[in-house]
C-alpha cells in the first residue's frame, strides 16, 4: 500500500489506451489511492463511466452539470483535493487545449484549477505524435513543471510501429510512487534561496539592474518544496510568482536588502541555493530627488556590494550545503571552479550565455555540475524545472555524504 491515503485525479482522453486506465486504476487503489476519475467526452466512446466508477469506488465527474437533479462537478474542489492529477492516455487534443488554455470539457477546467502536480501519459499515432504542433505542446506542458510519461516504441493501434503507445499502466504506477517518495526526501528540512536580479537605485526612478527573469531560482524553490522542504525565497524584483505552500517569499530590492535578509535567514537553514543574479557594484551615492539633464557628462560612482554566497560560505556549517551559480561568457570551467572556492561552496551550477536556450527569460536551460571533488556533470538542454530537479537531486547526494 504505497499511496495509501493519497488523493489522485485519474483524466481520461479520447483514445483507444483507455482501455488501459482502468488496469491503471485498479492499480493506484490496490496502493491504497483514493481516485476520482475524469472522463472527456470522447473517452466514453472508448470506456464506460460504469466500469471506472465501479473500480475508483465513486461516481466519475465527466459533465459540468448533472442534467436531472443541477448537482454542480466542481473542478476547484478536485483541484485543492487533489495530492496528484494523472491524465492517462492525454491525446494530441488535450495536450493542445491544456497549453493554451482551451476550456471546452471538465478535464481541461480542473486541470486548470490544479493545486498539486500534473503528470502527462500522452497516448496517440507515431506521426502525430512527433508532429512538430505536439512536440511544442508537450515543451510548453513542462515548462509549466508537467510531468509527461514518455510514450514507448511499439505497435499501435493504426497498426503502424512507432513511438506513440501509452506507457504501461505498472510503469506509470511506479512513475506515481516515486512522485510521492521524492516528496519525502527533504521532510523537516530548511533552504534559502535567492532568485531573480537586483535593482541599485540611482535617483527615485532610476536604477542599475539586469536581465535575470527569477525563474531558475523559483524553479528550484518549488522543487526544494515539492521534495517536502521548507523554503524561504529571498527574491528580487521579478514578475514570475510562486503560491507553494511551503514557500515564503521575502521581496528585496537592492543587493544590501538581499544580504541582510540572507545572514539572518541562513544559520537556521539546511542550506542554500544562491541563484539570484546580484549586481557586484551600486551607486556610492543615491540621489533623493530626480536628476536632471544636464550639458555636463554625468559620472556615477559605484563602490562594491556584499558578497553574499561569500559571506554565507564563511558562515557555513559542516552539515550546511551552499550552491551557487556562475553564467559565464568565457573561460567558464575555470572562472566556475574559482567561484566555487572562493565563496566555499559545495557545488557550482555552471551554465554559459553561449549555449542557445540557456540564461536569462527563456524557459530551458542547460547546466554543468561541478562538486568539491572535480566530478563535473554534464546535462542536456531541459526546462528550468527539469533543471531544478537535476540541482536537488545532487543537493541530495551531498547531503547524504555529510
Ligand atoms: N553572488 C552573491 N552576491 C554577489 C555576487 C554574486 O551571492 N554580490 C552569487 C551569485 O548568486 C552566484 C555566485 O555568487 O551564485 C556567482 O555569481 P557571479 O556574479 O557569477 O560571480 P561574481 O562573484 O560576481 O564574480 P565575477 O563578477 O567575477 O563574475
């Protein structure tokens, strides 16, 4: 009874791998899952809503209402009972409608409306499936920290061979306990970390700042708090959001503002991921008014920052691990490994400006681990929360080896 007391949201699509979610079912409730089962219209083409309710053990929610008594199918409420939404078989056509938000069925709403993680077992023929339209749906899904099932090679049901066939119903169910332990792993256990630029005023409505969007931070943030941590996220001016319950975000502006809240926050840590892109220098002087045009050159002096993942790596403890970060332009091993040293550091996330897809705004990227013992990791190009999970898993590892 590996799921035992665990909500799943079983969504089922419009494919003849329907068939398959019932084994699927059986399975999770075998676990000890409680399973309220979502079918699309077109689903029911392929299995009944008898034989789903008869083996989830609950009437299945397929209709917005239920014509003869009114009784309203309330996609929020699966969606905050929810541990975890499972959409096995997911088509090419829910795929589409859950990138772009196209709300035509009760599947679709209550994926929406989802407080906890998604997991995608996409199910459909071999060229639809490697059909550029689906390949870029199925990006767009994990960049919004889906979890998607890679289909297997194998006969499908056109009788062509290709890769296409929904993942066996036991091997998805293996994908969901492992879901679960992983949210264990970092139970009890305390991070900070820093996200996004910092903004070093000049005069009231100017400032020194940079490209740095945060998303790589609060990636990492949610994947610290999805492994059952408790994070506190000391972020930069940045527009993307995080309502993790288990994230509390303190908002700073300046690089003082993020070293102060640094040094306190860190001596009751685990330890701590540094990912925020802090400017090395500010203005000696901040103006109180607005500067005005003048005929003159302006000369604006800057004197350095805090050093803060320095500062921090002189206040690390033998049980504390500190991560940072280094996007480089050049000679990257090299100036990574330096950083590492110098700010004391366990690991160092490398990633360079040269690589297309990795840095500032976009949604992937792809990273170099380097460790106190040389060991460098290199990774594929992969969303920023894909990233995220690779970083945990090595904080993980460090952890267990001190
Ligand atoms: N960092 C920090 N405080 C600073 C500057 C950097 O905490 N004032 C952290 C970053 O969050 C990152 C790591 O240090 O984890 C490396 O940042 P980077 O800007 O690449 O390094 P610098 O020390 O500024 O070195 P350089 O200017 O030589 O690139």
């Amino acid at each position: 009874m590996r799921l035992k007391g665990k909500h799943i949201v079983l969504g089922i699509t419009g494919s003849i791998a329907a068939y398959k979610a019932a084994y699927l079912l059986r399975g999770l409730v075998k676990e000890g899952a409680e399973v309220q089962v979502v079918m699309t219209p077109a689903a029911k083409e392929f299995i009944t809503p008898v034989t789903m309710s008869a083996l989830s053990g609950k009437p299945v929610a397929s209709e917005f209402f239920t014509a003869n008594d009114g009784t309203w199918h309330s996609h929020v409420d699966m969606g905050q009972w929810a541990d975890l939404m499972v959409i096995a078989p997911a088509t090419a056509a829910t795929i589409g409608k859950m990138a772009h938000a196209v709300c035509d069925n009760l599947l679709i709403t209550t994926y929406l409306s989802m407080k906890s993680p998604v997991m995608v077992a996409p199910a459909m023929d071999l060229d639809m499936f490697r059909h550029p339209a689906n390949q870029k749906n199925i990006e767009i899904l994990r960049s919004y920290g889906n979890m998607i099932v890679e289909p297997r090679e194998g006969e499908l049901a056109s009788g062509l061979i290709g890769k296409g066939r929904m993942e066996e119903p036991d091997v998805i169910i293996e994908e969901i306990v492992k879901f679960f332990d992983r949210k264990k792993k970092l139970l009890n256990k305390h991070f900070l970390v820093t996200a996004g630029p910092t903004f070093e005023r000049i005069d009231p409505v100017r400032f020194i700042g940079n490209h740095s969007s945060g998303k790589m931070g609060y990636a990492i943030a949610e994947s610290l708090a999805d492994s059952g941590a408790l994070v506190t996220l000391v972020s930069g001016p940045v527009t993307v959001k995080t309502n993790h319950p288990n994230i509390s975000v303190v908002k700073v502006m300046s690089a003082d503002e993020m070293y102060r809240q640094c040094v306190v926050a860190f001596p009751g840590t685990d330890g701590a991921v540094m990912c925020a892109a802090v400017a090395d220098f500010t203005p000696e002087n901040t103006a109180n008014q607005k500067i005005k045009r003048g005929a003159d050159d302006l000369v604006i002096r800057l004197k350095p920052t805090p050093d803060i993942a320095a500062e921090l790596g002189k206040m690390k403890t033998d049980k504390q691990v500190l991560v940072g970060f280094a996007l480089e332009t050049q000679d990257e091993l090299e100036n990574a490994l330096r950083k590492m040293k110098k700010k004391n550091l366990d690991f160092i996330v490398l990633n360079s400006l040269n690589d297309p897809g990795a840095g500032f705004g976009v949604d992937t990227n792809k990273i170099t681990i380097i460790d106190r013992n040389n060991i460098q990791q290199n990774f594929e190009l992969k969303s920023k929360s894909e990233v995220a999970a690779d970083i945990v898993d090595k904080i993980l590892e460090v952890i267990a080896g001190k």
